[in-house]
C-alpha cells in the first residue's frame, strides 16, 4: 500500500470507529498518522538504513551459514524455524551453533529474506511460499527501459500459488493489494530480475 492509501485506510477506520459509538481520542488518531508520516518519511528516503545482519557474521560464519540455510531450503524447511526449534528444545544446531551462542535472539529475528539479496550468489537459494510478501516489476507487463519514457517501477503482492510440476520452470500466481492478480512464468527461471524481497 503506498502511504496515501494508508491514509484513506485509516481515515475510513476512523470514521467506522465513530460509527460503532467506540471513538478513538484525538491523542490515539495522533499516534496513528505520525506512524503513518513516519512510513511516508522512509518511502520517500529509499526505506530503512538498518544495516544488514548478515555483514556481522565473520566469512566463516556467513559461508556456513548461507549453506545451512540453503540446504533447509532445499528440503523445503524453514531455516528460521529450524533454527528456533533447536533453541526450544536445547538442541544442539549443529555448525551454526555459533549463532545462538554468539548472535542470539535479537540478531536472528533481524534476518528478513532480503538481506540474502546482497549476496548474488545465493538469491536463488530462498524458496518462495504461499504468503510470501513480494515486490513485483512492471517490467513482467509492459516494456521498460532505464532510458525511456517508462520507469521500473514495484508493486507489493503476495504469493498465491505455486506451480512447480513442470522440470523447465516454476510459475508463481500472485496478488496485488488492489486485488488483481498475475501469473508470473520462470520466476526462478528467467523472470528472477522482476521480483524481490520487500524491505520492511
């Protein structure tokens, strides 16, 4: 949602608030739209600066790390909550161990998707599922050149099917917060240019 659209969302709320005789106070609709000039803040200064988790790791450690993670992908694991089992069950993870011991917590609930994104060589290696949130380009639809009249632009969609039957490609349906939705053919494939992870 771009954050004229949040605006509206949250006006409308307001106003359906009012309705149900449960008014939010002025201070509480305050709050509300500085979270909202906040977000309009970041969008317009390219997003958030927060460093990326991953540059805190030692090559050793990263190089592990990066593996482990693509190995749970690989066997359609979720690394994170292969990660976080093995904390609630005091077991041992094995070589990246590490992390608990000298990241913890904080550092692993840091780690989004698109911080892998830095390292090219591995963006493959993050499976989509269904309910993933992506970015998609509107190069998928229309001709675009870094040039010409039209721009690469992103639009925010959620994954909702998953087509992985074929041995050339796997095709992906998602759906855009308007509603409408896309069929993107060779999203690892060929198409792997036009989407990306959100930035939070």
């Amino acid at each position: 949602m771009t954050p004229d659209e949040i605006a509206t969302v949250l006006q409308t709320a307001f106003h359906r608030c009012d309705a149900a005789s449960c008014p939010l106070s002025a201070r509480q609709k305050e709050i509300l739209l500085q979270v909202l000039e906040e977000i309009q803040r970041q969008s317009l200064s390219g997003g958030s600066d927060t460093p990326n988790p991953l540059d805190e790791l030692t090559p050793e450690e990263l190089e592990t790390f990066l593996a482990f993670v693509k190995t749970e992908e690989e066997q359609d694991r979720t690394w994170k909550v292969q990660l976080l089992n093995d904390w609630l069950h005091n077991q041992d993870s094995g070589n990246v161990q590490f992390v608990r011991e000298r990241y913890g917590l904080q550092w692993l609930n840091r780690v989004e998707s698109y911080h892998f994104d830095k390292y090219a060589y591995f963006e493959d290696a993050l499976k989509l599922r269904i309910g993933d949130r992506i970015e998609v380009s509107n190069a998928l639809w229309e001709w675009v050149q870094d040039d010409g009249p039209c721009k690469r632009e992103w639009f925010g969609a959620i994954v909702i099917q998953i087509d992985e039957t074929s041995n050339v490609s796997t095709n992906c349906v998602v759906r855009f917060y308007n509603g409408a939705e896309y069929e993107i053919a060779g999203i690892y494939e060929w198409n792997r240019y036009n989407w990306r992870w959100p930035k939070k």
